[in-house]
C-alpha cells in the first residue's frame, strides 16, 4: 500500500488532525449520546421509583390507618361483649363510625351463639347515609348468610390482627369497596367473630390518579390475582385480568408482576418501560409505565445540540489548526533556509524568530551554532595560513641548507684528499730520509715541495674551517627554524583540540535538542490524538538534530586526519630538531678539528721555513726530523680521519635535510588542501 506523501508540514497538520477532530467530535457525540441515555435511563428509573416507594408508602399508610379501626372495635367488643345489651353494642358501633370520617360501613359479626346462645345470626351493621350515621340489623339474616362471605372467611381463617377483601364493587354505593376484618376471640382464644369496616376505594384510586408521568405515562393497580383495581384511565377495573389482556406487552408484564414483588420490564420492541412494586400488606402491585417515544424526546433535542456544537467546534477547530499550521510552516521556513544556508557553507546568516516558544529557543541555538562554526572555520583559516607561511619558510630555508651542507661535503672531502696526500708525502719523505741521508738536494727540493704543499693545505684547511664555521651558522639558523615550526605545529594542534572541544559541545547542543525532540515526542503521545502535530514536528526537529550530528562527526574525522598529519609532521620535526642538533655538535666538532688542522699546518709551513734557512742543521740532526716525521704522519693520519668522519657526518646531515624538505613539502600540501577545505565555508 503506498503511503501518502506530504509535501508540507501545514498540510500534513489540515490532513491529520482536522479528521482526527471529527472523528473525535463523532465519538463524543455518541459517547455523550449514550451517556445521556443511561443518565436519562437512571434518573428516569429513579423517579419512578422514588414514586413508587411513595405511593406504596402512602397506600400502606392509608391501609394502616383503617385497619385501626376494625382492630380497636374488635378488642372492645372482647372486653364487653359478655355483658353489654344489643342497644349499647349498636351505640358503641355507630360512635365507633362517626369518630373514622374515612370509614363508611362497621359491622360486628358473631358466631352463631357466642352473642347469646340463641341467635344464631347476629351482626349489627352501622353506616353512612346523607351525611348521618344509620344502622341496620338486615344482614342479620340467613338470607344473607355473612358466614360464608368474604370478609367473614378471611377474618375467620387469618391468624392476623386484621386482614383484607378483595376489592369489590357495592351496588348500595355504586362504588369499589375494600373490607378490613379484624377477628376478635372468647377468653379462651376460641374464636367468636369478625368486625369489618368497610372503606371506598377512591381515595386509593386518587393517589394512582395523581402520579405524573408524563403525557403518555400511566400508573395502575392490580391485586394479587392481576385484577385491574385502580387506574389513571379508570377502564377496565375490576372485569379484567392483566393476563387476559389483548396487548401482548401486558400479559408479559403480569407474567413478571405474579413471578415478583418488584422489578423493571423493558422488552425489545416495547413502546414503554415498566416499573412495579408490591404493597406488602394485600399483596397488591403498583405498576408505573413511561412512553419511550417521550423519554427520547429529550435525547433527540440533544443530539441535535450535539450536532451543531460540533458543527461550530470542529469549524472554530479547523481555523485555529489552520492558524497554527501557517505559523508552523513560517517558522520553519525561517530555520529551514537557515539550514540550507549553513548545508552550503555560508555561515554569515542568521535567523530571527519574535515569539518565546520552541521555535524561538531552536532558532537561537541555530543562531549560536551558526556563530561558533564561523568563529571555528576562522581559527582554522588563520592556522591553515600560517601552517602555509611556516611550510613555505621551512622549504626555503631547508633547500638553502642542503646547499651548504653539499658545499661543505665537496669541501671537507677536498681536505681529505689533501691530508691523504700530506699522508703519502710525508711517508715517502720519512724513508727517503732513512735511506739518503747524503741526498741534501733532493730533500731541499722536497721540502720546497712540502712548503708549497703545507701553504696550499694551509689555505685549503681555512677555507674549510670558514666553510665549517658557515655551516654551524647556517645549522643555528636550521635548528631556529625548526624551533619556530615545531612551536607552529603545537600552536595547529592546540587550535585543532580547540575546533574538537568546539565540534563536542555542537555535538552535545544536537544531543541535548534530540533529547528535546524525544521529550516533546513522549509528550505528545501522552496527549493523544491533540499531540499528533507536536508529535510531527518533534519528529522533524529530531531529523534535524541527527544531520547536524551527522555533519559535525564528519567534521570531527576530518579535524581528527588533521590532528594525527600535525602529530606526524611534529615527530618529523622533533627528528629533525634532534638530527640538526646533532649534525650543529658534529660540525662543531669538525670546525674545532679544521683549527688544529690549521695550526698544525701553519707549523708545518714554519718548520719547512726553518728547513729551508737552516738546510745544513736539519743534516745534523736527521734523526730528529725522522721523529718530528713521523709524529707528523700520525697527525696526518688523525686528521685525515677525523676528515672522513666530519665527511659521513655531513653526508649523512644532508639526508635529513633532504627528508626534512619532503616533510616541508607535505605540510605545505597539507596546509594547501586544509585551505581548499575551508575556502568553502563563508564566514
């Protein structure tokens, strides 16, 4: 799969987070949607049964407060009925009545002969008829036959304090009624009888009517069986069991209100959700439903808000990523062009950023650097130079030197054939002197010879002590040289040191900018998906760091060739200091040996002065010319050895300064090449 190339940052930072907003914006709508919902669902669901515990509580409550009532007569008549007339048990029940504004009906029903033995039905019934409480004593009859009523069974079977009748509907009153009994019992615990009392079940009816849910929302109440018994709608009450209904959804819902005493059914499909609790003292349910399409309503109102605060985020979002990318793609243009214009070696340029941010402290390291490396290459031109005047003097001098020192080689080895020949002569004259003691002549003619050749080796001996003597000169002048080239090569070294130390702490800005880069990149993928941009051009001020370091490491290698050619060339040098030191001590020596040559030769000229003079003595004492001879041979032979050492001595001077001059020419080549090098960097 191909990439997608981007060929800016601005539209790399439109491309990529602009989408990345919408989608969050889609996520956080959806999100907020559903949380919306469930808090909806929650508070709803709480509502609901908060009203549920309420009117349960109030129905309970309503319940309790008739069931008094039964449950007070009922002791009273175990206390008196005993001994109490039928006229003040008639009494007694119709105060009972007129005291309970709520209650419409009390009656007193005994079992057969427990009022008196002989009636077998006996129960007074109190009510309320136009405002006025009646009592009749109809029902007192087997026609009616109360024993096998409701209220009279439960009452019987309970072992409750009072329990209660299905509700039912009282033709007299046309209205549903609702029967508390309350059995009451012989001192003996046998049982003796029921007393009701009788309540309407409109005021029930009215607690379900006030419950507000909603427009569409309903509440109803069915008994224990799933008979309708009070509604908001009032239909169906009493002739109808949630099981039998036509809607499916109720006959599902009745199936959950006999399985449980409270709970929530919610179904796939359901227009409403219902919610239901049991009365605990009749076993009742109250049932609480909520039209979903109305609980919606609310949420499709917010989505709608949601859709346009998106509309108007992800537009305010997009100018500000737009605004900002624009500010990005500037600055980077800014230090881009530096850059380009360090890469071709102009280092004069710097760049100006006004704000306070990354982009500013990046464009004042830039500008730092920018100044070190010229600074740097600067150093480095002005030691190049100087490595180059150095190389150029040394090559003059050194050339100068080796042709004194080939001078100095033809002359020392002129003297040497010089003192070979004294050497011969001298032999020659010695035997001669042995063998010829008469030949006067002949020796006169050979001591002019040896005169003429002891003043020609005289001249040629001066000659070559002021030849020595310029050549110890010349070798003073070499070894200064040498001094001053190899205090230059330290002075190289030490500024190359310095270019490294100053190569290091670029190497450690870049090291510490890469750092920066990694640090700023941990923190935008901390951010997520709002830290992408950052990430971005973390990445791209990171690449910029590793080009730099890249650059300057190569830059180092170079300094480093530099630095170890200066070393090379320092111990070419430090060799030659030692070699010119030791050929200036030879000469030395040799010159000091030229001045005895010349003294011996100046007493030589005077002695054969004196041969000359005095031809007649030199017969007489012959034997001691013999010796001074021979003592003059072997001067002879000493100083034309010490001859052939000054000789190899300065041969050998002369392939150093031979070698001293490649090694010139190569730090000359070398500064020539370090020129070129730096003649492509402006500063």
């Amino acid at each position: 799969m191909r990439k997608l190339a981007f060929k800016s940052i601005s539209r790399r930072i439109m491309l990529t987070i602009i989408p990345m907003i919408i989608m969050a914006m889609i996520v956080l709508s959806m999100l907020t949607y559903h949380y919306a919902e469930s808090l909806l669902h929650q508070e709803i669901s709480t509502k609901v049964e908060n009203q549920l515990s309420t009117v349960t509580a109030l129905i309970e409550g309503e319940l309790a407060a008739h069931a008094k009532s039964p449950v007070t007569l009922a002791r009273a008549i175990e206390a008196t009925a005993d001994h109490i007339e039928q006229e003040a048990m008639i009494d007694i029940i119709m105060k009972f009545l007129s005291s309970n504004d709520e209650t419409f009906g009390v009656g007193v029903w005994f079992e057969p002969g427990q009022y008196k033995s002989y009636m077998e039905y006996f129960g007074p019934y109190a009510y309320r008829y136009n405002g006025q409480v009646q009592y009749t004593l109809e029902s007192s009859t087997k026609e009616y036959d109360y024993f096998n009523r409701d209220f009279y069974l439960i009452g019987k079977a309970t072992d409750q304090s009072v329990v209660w009748t299905k509700p039912y509907y009282e033709e007299s009153s046309q209205a549903i009624v609702l029967t508390a009994s309350a059995p009451f019992y012989h001192y003996n615990r046998s049982f003796r009888g029921v007393v009701s009392a009788n309540i309407h079940f409109n005021k029930l009816q009215s607690m379900i009517e006030a419950v507000n849910l909603g427009n569409e929302g309903d509440a109803f109440l069915v008994d224990a069986d799933g008979l309708f018994i009070a509604s908001q709608s009032g239909d169906e009450l009493l002739n109808q069991s949630i099981m039998e209904h036509d809607d499916p959804q109720l006959v599902e819902l009745g199936r959950q209100l006999l399985a449980q005493s409270s709970g929530l059914y919610d179904a796939a499909g359901n227009d409403y959700i219902y919610f239901f609790r049991e009365v605990p003292s009749t076993g009742w349910k109250i049932v609480m439903s909520i039209s979903k399409e109305e609980l919606y309503r609310s949420l499709e109102a917010l989505l709608l808000r949601s859709i346009l605060l998106i509309a108007v985020t992800l537009i305010v979002s997009c100018a500000v990523v737009f605004y900002f990318a624009r500010y990005m793609k500037h600055q980077m243009r800014k230090i881009n062009l530096l850059s380009s214009t360090m890469a071709r070696g102009d280092f004069t340029s710097s760049v100006e950023i006004s704000s306070q941010d990354e982009f500013a402290r990046l464009a004042s390291d830039l500008n730092i650097l920018t100044t070190n490396l010229r600074e740097v290459v600067g150093d480095i031109n002005k030691g190049s130079d100087l490595v180059l005047r150095t190389s150029a003097l040394l090559n003059t001098s050194t050339d100068q030197t080796t042709k004194a020192t080939a001078e100095i080689v033809a002359s020392i080895e002129h003297v040497a054939s010089g003192s070979e020949a004294q050497v011969d002569i001298l032999q020659e004259s010695n035997v001669q002197i042995v063998n010829a003691a008469n030949q006067l002549s002949a020796i006169a003619d050979q001591i002019k010879e040896v005169s003429h050749d002891s003043y020609h080796s005289m001249q040629t001996a001066r000659a070559g002590y002021k030849a020595i003597s310029s050549s110890i000169e010349q070798m003073r002048e070499i070894e200064v040289m040498t001094s001053f080239t190899a205090s230059s090569l330290d002075s190289l070294s030490q500024k190359s040191q310095e270019i490294d130390y100053s190569m290091d702490m670029i190497k450690k800005i870049a090291g510490t900018t890469k750092v920066l880069a990694l640090n700023s990149s941990i923190v935008a993928t901390r951010a997520g998906t709002h830290g992408k941009s950052f990430l971005v051009i973390s990445e791209e001020i990171k690449t910029l760091a590793e080009h730099t370091e890249h650059a300057i490491t190569q830059i180092q290698k170079t300094i480093e060739q530099i630095q170890l050619q200066i070393a090379s060339s320092k111990e070419a040098m430090d060799g030659t200091s030692l070699i010119v030191s030791s050929g200036k001590t030879t000469i030395e020596t040799a010159g000091q040996a030229f001045g005895e040559i010349v003294v011996v030769v100046e007493k030589n000229a005077s002695a054969t002065e004196q041969m000359n003079t005095s031809i007649q003595a030199m017969t007489q004492q012959i034997s001691e010319l013999v010796e001074r001879l021979n003592g003059l041979a072997q001067i002879s032979i000493m100083n034309a050895d010490q001859t052939r050492n000054v000789s190899a001595s300065t041969e050998e001077q002369l392939a150093y300064m031979e070698e001293i001059a490649v090694s010139a020419k190569n730090l000359s080549s070398l500064a020539n090449d370090l020129n070129r090098t730096i003649m492509k960097y402006v500063v």
